[in-house]
C-alpha cells in the first residue's frame, strides 16, 4: 500500500477525477458513494459530475498524491481496482479550449481520450484513422481527440482502437460536453 505525502505549503487546487470503466459492463459506481469514498480520503468540496464516474474535489496535494488517495479510497470502498486519471480543473479548461471539434453537433458528438503519456497518444493515433481523431499535448496535457456521427459511436474505428488500446494502456474517453460540466 503506497503512502501519501501531504504538502504543507502546497497552493489548494480544483482537480477531475475520472473513474475508469465504472458504469459499464456491470461494474456500478453510484454518484452517492464515489462522494462518500473521496470525502473519507479527505478531498473537500467534492462534487460528483454526471453519473459516469466523474468527481470534482478539492486538495492541496498534487495530481499524483491525489491519483493515489483515490484509487486508494475507491478500492477501500469497492474492494476492486479502479484506476483514475486525474487532471487540474485548468488542465480541463485547456482541453476544452483545445478541442478541434465542437463539443457536439447536430450530426457528430467529440470525445477526448485522456491518457497518460506521449507514448500512449502515439499508440491511438497509430490505430486509428487521421480523418476521426486529432491529438493535443498543449502546456502538457495529453490527449485525443476524436468525432463520430450520432448513433455510431461503439461502431466507428476510433471507437474500436481505443477499445482494443484500453486493455493496455490507462485512458478513458469523455464527451466534450462532460468535460465543458466539469470546468
């Protein structure tokens, strides 16, 4: 079991919290108790956004102890794995601002596919074709972008790379319209 260091003199922050694969396929995270669990870990103002595994909380630990903290408190809670990516509530700001599509259209919804390195990104820009995805590391922040027509998201091939990329790598995918909530 790893360890936290609290830092002292850090600057209190805002972060997301994004539950990997909760909510899908029968692994049920209910909003009432993912604010249970990352309120005991001691987060403050935590705020859960939408009912597919997302949290807004409040702490003076950097992204990594906060990473930790969750992960900890969600298999303490659920007594199973369920890794998180977490990003600065301005790192989502800046993803939003940077998206290249339109958080959703009359004919496409946009997705942004968190990850966690350069690598990562490289390996789904590698599986899926230019005409669906774009990729970002602006101030840092990693991620892919990507478009589908309504109604056919689990069917397009950035759908089907991220799906075959998730067995192996963290990430997790978000609308940009959940991400526009969570700012």
């Amino acid at each position: 079991r790893a360890s936290i260091a609290t830092m002292t003199n850090a600057p209190t922050q805002r972060f997301a919290i994004f539950l990997r694969g909760v909510n899908v396929g029968g692994v049920t995270v209910k909003s009432a108790d993912l604010k249970s669990s990352l309120t005991a870990a001691g987060f403050t103002d935590v705020r859960t956004v939408l009912a597919s595994g997302n949290a807004l909380v409040t702490s003076e630990r950097d992204a990594q102890d906060v990473k930790i903290s969750a992960e900890q408190a969600l298999r303490s809670r659920f007594d199973r794995e369920i890794p998180v990516i977490v990003r600065s509530q301005t790192q989502v700001a800046e993803l939003v601002a940077h998206s290249p599509y339109d958080a959703d259209s009359d004919s496409h919804h946009a997705y942004v596919v968190l990850v966690e390195s350069q690598k990562d990104v490289t390996t789904l820009l590698d599986l899926t074709p230019p005409s669906e995805t774009d990729e970002t590391t602006a101030e840092g922040i990693l991620a892919l972008y990507w478009w589908c027509p309504r109604g056919s998201s689990l069917g397009t091939p950035a759908s089907k790379a991220t799906t075959k990329a998730a067995k192996s790598m963290l990430m997790t995918t978000r609308n940009v319209r959940t991400l526009r909530r969570l700012i």
